[in-house]
C-alpha cells in the first residue's frame, strides 16, 4: 500500500511537474522548465510614461521575457529581478531612477529602457559608471551616440532614411519635406539626416519641425507645400501624425504628392484612425518584423507576450524591441562563467562582446562591440496602409546614407561584412 | 545648526537617487525664497519665477559648454543675467500690484516657455543657442563638489548663503523701505523712500536668486529640459509658498519639500506621482481657511504653544 501511495505521489509529482513545463509553449532562456532559485541578479529598466505617451510597451514584454526565463532556468539557475522605473518624461526624474537603479540597487545592466528624455540624461551616468542599457525604445540622437547604450529599434532617423529611400525609388520623389518635431536630438537630427541623404543622391529636401509645446498641423502643412516638395514624410508620433494627415485630407492633397511615415504610425490603431482616404496612399517605415510575422521568434514573442504580459499590455514594435534585448541578454549572461553574472564589469564586457546575433524580428544581425556609438537595426522593411489593415510592400532592406558610413565600417571591423 | 546637521549627514545617509532628490530640492528652495521675501516684504505675487530660474540655468549652460571658466564664474554671471531679467520684469510691473503684477509676470513666464521648448537650452552645440542634435558636452561642476554628495553640500551652503543676504537686506534700509511700501507706497513717497529704486531692487535680488538656483539645478544634471520650467510650474511654487508660508526660511523649506519630495516619495512607493496635486490643492485650501502663516505658522505657533506649557 506505501508503495503505491509513492508510486502516485511521483506520478502525481510528475504530472504537476508537465503540467508547470507545458503551460505556455514559450521559448525561454535555458527552456530547462526549471524554476529559478537563490540569490536574484539585479536588473533595472526605465520607461517614459506620461504626456506625449506611454512607452512602458517595451519595459513590459522584458518583464515577461524574464518572469518567462524565471520558469525556465534563470540564469545558470538564478531568477532574474527586474527593477523598472518610470521617468515620466521629466529629467529630474529620469536620473533619479537611475541613480536608484545603478548607484543604491547596484544593477548589472540595463534592458528595455524606452523614453524620449532618459538616455540624453543618463547616457553620460551610464558610461562613468561602466554599466551597459540594452535599450528598446530610443527616439533621440544620445541613445545612438553614446558608449553605453545600444538600441533594438531603429530610432526616427533609420526609420525615416528607409521610409525616403522607398519614396524614391518606388514612389519617384526627388524633393521631400521632412516633417518632425522641434527636438534637436529628435526632429533635426532624423530630418538632418534625410536631407543629407537626398542630396548624396543629387536630389533636394526640407523639413518643417513642429513646436512639442505648441504643434500647429496646418501651418506645418501649408510650410511643407510652399517647400516645393514632391512627397511629404511625416516623421511624428503617432497622434500627432494623424493630425497632421488628417489636416491633408482635409486640404484633399493625398494625390498630389507622395506619403510616407517612419515607424511612429505602424500602430494596430493608425489605419481605422485614418479610414479610407489613405488606403493605398500611406507607406511607413517598419523597424522590426510586422506584428503578426510568421518567423519563429516573432511567433515566440507572442506566445511569451500571451503567457506572461498582462492582457493589455500593448503586442507593438516596442514590445517585440523590448522582447528582443531581454532575450539577447539572457543569452549573453547564460554564456558568461556563473561566477561572474554579478559581476557589473563583467557584464558589461560580454554584452560589449555580442557579435552576429540574429532573429526573425530583426532584418540585420545585432551586435554591440566597444564603440562611441551602436545602431545595429538600420534595415527595415515598409508596410502600406491598405483597406484598414497593414501589407508589406517590401521585405527587408538596408540603409544606406552619409550617417551610416561610420557604422558600416565598424561592421566591417567585426567581421560582419 | 539644523542646516550644520543636514549638511553632515543628509549626503552620507541618503542614497544615490535621494541625494539627487535633494539636490533639487535644495535648487528650488533658493528660487523660492526670492518668491517668498517679494510676497511677504512688499506684497507683490511674482509667477514667473521658475521662468527666471529657466534663464539662470540657460547661461549657466552656455557659459559652461563655451568658456573653461570655473563653475563659481559662471554662477556668478547666471545670477547677474537674471538678476537683470528681473529688472527688465519690474520696469512694466512697478506700477503695479496685485493681480495686474501676478498676469504680467506670468504672460513673461509664457513667453519664456515658448523661447525655451523652441530653442531648447546648450548642450555644447555652436552658434548662439549652442544646441546640438547629439549627446550633451560634459558639464563641469565644481573642483570641491564633483560627486552627487559633495554638490548636495554645495548647494546647502548656498541656500544658507541665500537666506543670509535675504536677512541682511530685511534688516538694513531696503528692508525698512520695503516694508513701508507694503503697507501703502502713498506713505512710503511721503516719507522719502524711491518706491521705483526699492521695487526694482526686490525684483533684481528675486531674479539673482532665480538665476542662482538654475545654475545650480543645471550643475546637478548637466543639462536641463524645458519642461521644467513651464509657466504652470511658477503658479504651483507660488502656492506651495502660500501653503508653506512666506515669512521664514521654514515656510520655504516646506514649500520646496513639497514640489520636489512629495511626488518623488510617491514615485518610489510606486504611487502615481500626480495624486501629490490633489493633495497641494488641499493643502492651499486648508493654509488659505485656516493658515494665513501658513503651515510653518501653524508649526512655530504649536512649539510655541508646547513650550510655553512646559
């Protein structure tokens, strides 16, 4: 009788234990289906969630990456905690959560961070510090011209340089009015740098920047028509380009240029908000694979985001960002010795040292290296807004341009050219 | 003593994000201060303090990233620039008061907000507004104050120096002047005192504080956002002076710990920083019916109470 009471104890044991493996078909970590156990390994992110939007997305599905991995192994066998803080788009407080995070938590690294304000604030913190933010969501120019961060999405300059080479060489546009945001490091940066690369093809560009404290989307409108331009390129976050396309509808002007967008308005929300006016007429820039990809680790994504993301935490391109350098660090830290995961210095050598990883949601490989600036994501692909839906008219694609000499040539040096 | 006290142990006891908290604190209890001696010595409602302190920060900013000067240099320039602005802010508001004074200052905070999120503040960059689309210049802070704590102490022997001019000036002539005019600038003329000369001056020593306190808020992060100095901003440290009181250093080291703490308390308990509003809207309720000292007032006058029972 006791040795069936045990014999179904281990059975029952047994089952419990497929039952905690099979709950989510996810592919994590280690994928050992083991629970992390013993002291946790630090890691902190920060997002910006507050006026102009909420870019917690990317923070989310890294938290459910790790909660994810926890279940899974961890790292060498320890549970990851994940530390995330919100910036509120406020300065003073985006280096308060740093200092929090880096200086009293004494985190190893930094994984989603995702905000318009914390990398320009913190980018020097990190750098003296020695430690590495394997970020998610960067919009400005610091966030990819600093020694310590490097990003998963593409940022408004790559994604708007890819949005004005599909406008030439499918739409036919030889002038191009560039429309952004009176941000230096956002706006005049990413517009800079579409005229830089119009007129290293002998052709012309301008750009209108808008006022974030006071936007006008008419007077911006009637500015990028006076330009002379052929095509219009709204380089806006996603409210604010609907606006602005919105006060074009209302002019009737979709015909008589052509559209683009940077990654901003490849929102699920942006092609009902539009309606049928744009259908066929609107073409954005996408920094990953869409959102439905059928790759594996797109797929992946989603089955991690169903099992531990909360319901309405938002399936968007800065989850899929955010997904992405959670995963690249776990990969990274499970190749490190044990001994050595606390270890901030070391750390920051292994994920300095990643080279050639690559993934279905990413058009190029991913790699960091030591150098004073990193876009690894400067290949993307466009999506046409079509019957209230996205299509991809084209597949991936690379770059090119002036800005991306420097980091072809470093890609060389790696090896991965 | 209290300011020895916080000056030992306040850096080694806070943590890396609290010294940073206190940091700032510290740089808007000196701006407070200059709104708090203007309403309480002469009556007159300033709004565009922060604006100022907006100022003060940008020529610090400028200064820093286009001279090697020393940061103690270029303080000193932010403080007199502004010290100017605010003589530029007193030409139309000296005949002035009341609700007049309070709009006109604020539709000069409004214009300086829009100057500020259009142009932005230096980072290094060349020309003029010297502002680059790439990662900030190094900020120099002071030799003696480089890490968070030693600047935390810097900027606590500011504030002291700060409430020290303040005192010196309400207990020499042009605190005696302005209290005449607080009482009726008719009198004040009749008595001999430059109403003009005297207003002027409290709004160049508000503007010098301003200019101070930017400058210092702009070494605590190395550069500085035009968020934080909206015109809203203004109105809100106005108010929380009310709450806290004008008439001493403790209403505005209450007023400061209000605008800067509370919410960053809130955000660490993981509490959605703007819940801080509804209670400041309380607060002012409550000092506006029940303190006009505000909550330093009713504080000094409860120890008061106490000390005199036993």
């Amino acid at each position: 009788m006791k040795k069936m009471t045990l014999i179904s104890l281990i059975a029952f044991g047994s089952l419990s234990m497929i039952g905690t493996a099979s709950a989510s078909d996810a592919v994590c970590g280690l994928d050992n289906g083991l629970l992390a156990t013993g002291e946790s390994i630090k890691v902190g992110g920060i997002y910006g969630n507050a006026a102009p939007g909420d870019f917690s997305a990317a923070t989310d599905a890294a938290g459910a990456y790790f909660k994810c991995v926890n279940e899974n192994g961890g790292i060498h066998g320890r549970p990851i905690e994940y530390m995330v803080e919100n910036d509120q788009w406020n300065p003073e407080l985006a280096a308060q959560a740093a200092a929090k995070l880096v200086d009293d938590e004494a985190v190893v690294a930094m994984v989603g961070n995702s905000s318009f304000v914390e990398m320009s604030v913190n980018a020097p913190m990190y750098a003296e510090n020695g430690i590495m933010a394997m970020a998610s969501g960067c919009a400005v120019s610091e966030c990819f011209e600093s020694s310590n961060i490097v990003s998963t999405n593409q940022g408004p300059l790559s994604s708007s340089v890819g949005a004005a080479i599909y406008a030439i060489e499918e739409l036919g546009a030889t002038n191009i009015s560039c429309i952004g945001m009176a941000i230096p490091s956002v706006g005049n940066w990413s517009c800079g740098a579409v005229q830089s690369y119009m007129e290293s093809k002998g052709l012309n560009a301008s750009f209108v920047l808008l006022n974030p404290a006071a936007p006008d989307v008419n007077s911006a409108l009637l500015e990028a028509m006076a330009s002379g331009a052929d095509s219009m390129l709204v380089n806006l976050p996603a409210g604010l380009g609907i606006a602005f396309l919105n006060a074009a509808e209302e002019q009737g002007i979709a015909d008589a240029y052509s559209w683009t967008s940077s990654t901003p308005l490849y929102d699920a929300s942006v092609p009902k908000a539009l309606g049928s006016y744009w259908s066929g007429k609107l073409f954005i820039s996408a920094e990953l694979t869409t959102i439905d990809g059928a790759g594996p680790d797109n797929q992946n994504w989603l089955k991690v985001m169903d099992a531990y993301a909360n319901a309405d935490d938002p399936r968007d391109t800065f989850a899929q960002s955010g997904y992405l350098s959670a995963k690249y660090f776990v990969k990274t830290m499970n190749q490190m010795a044990p001994e050595k995961v606390n270890d901030r210095a070391a750390v920051t050598e292994a994920i300095q040292g990643i080279n050639g990883y690559t993934s279905d949601l990413m058009c190029g490989p991913y790699y960091v290296g030591k150098a004073d600036r990193h876009m690894p994501n400067h290949a993307g692909m466009i999506v046409e807004v079509r019957d209230e839906a996205f299509h991809v008219v084209r597949d991936c694609f690379e770059y090119d341009g002036p800005y991306f000499q420097p980091i072809l040539e470093a890609e060389k040096a790696l090896g991965l050219r | 003593m209290l300011a020895l006290l916080v000056f030992i142990f306040i850096p080694v006891l806070a943590g890396g994000q609290w010294v940073k908290i206190f940091i700032s604190t510290g740089c808007f209890i000196l701006a407070a201060a200059g709104v708090a001696f203007m309403y309480a010595r002469l009556g007159m409602v300033s709004l565009g303090q922060i604006a100022l302190m907006g100022i003060g920060g940008w020529v610090m900013l400028r200064m820093n990233h286009a001279f090697d000067l020393p940061f103690e240099i270029n303080l000193a320039v932010a403080g007199a620039v502004t010290l100017v602005f605010g003589w530029l802010l007193a030409m139309p508001a000296l005949k002035m008061r009341g609700l007049y004074l309070a709009l006109i200052t604020l539709m000069a905070a409004g214009g300086l907000e829009v100057i500020f999120s259009t142009f932005r503040f230096p980072n290094g960059g060349e020309g003029f507004w010297g502002v680059m689309p790439s990662v900030a210049d190094p900020f120099r802070r002071p030799t003696l104050a480089s890490s968070d704590a030693d600047y935390l102490r810097y900027i606590i022997l500011a504030i002291v120096v700060g409430f020290l001019i303040i005192e010196l000036h309400m207990r020499t002539a042009p605190g005696r002047a302005w209290a005449m005019i607080r009482r009726s600038e008719a009198a004040a003329y009749a008595s001999g005192v430059n109403v003009v000369y005297y207003k002027a001056w409290a709004f160049g020593l508000a503007g010098f504080l301003a200019g101070i306190s930017g400058g210092l808020l702009a070494g605590g992060l190395g550069l500085l956002d035009p968020a934080t100095f909206r015109a809203s901003e203004s109105i809100m440290l106005f108010a929380l002076m009310i709450v806290g009181g004008s008439r001493g250093w403790l209403g505005v080291l209450i007023a400061a710990a209000l605008y800067r703490i509370v919410p960053a308390l809130f955000n660490d308990w993981g509490i959605d920083a703007d819940i801080s509003l509804i209670i400041f809207g309380a607060a002012l309720l409550h000092a506006i019916i029940t303190a006009p000292n505000g909550l330093s007032g009713q504080l000094i006058d409860l120890f008061s109470k106490e000390s005199k029972r036993t």
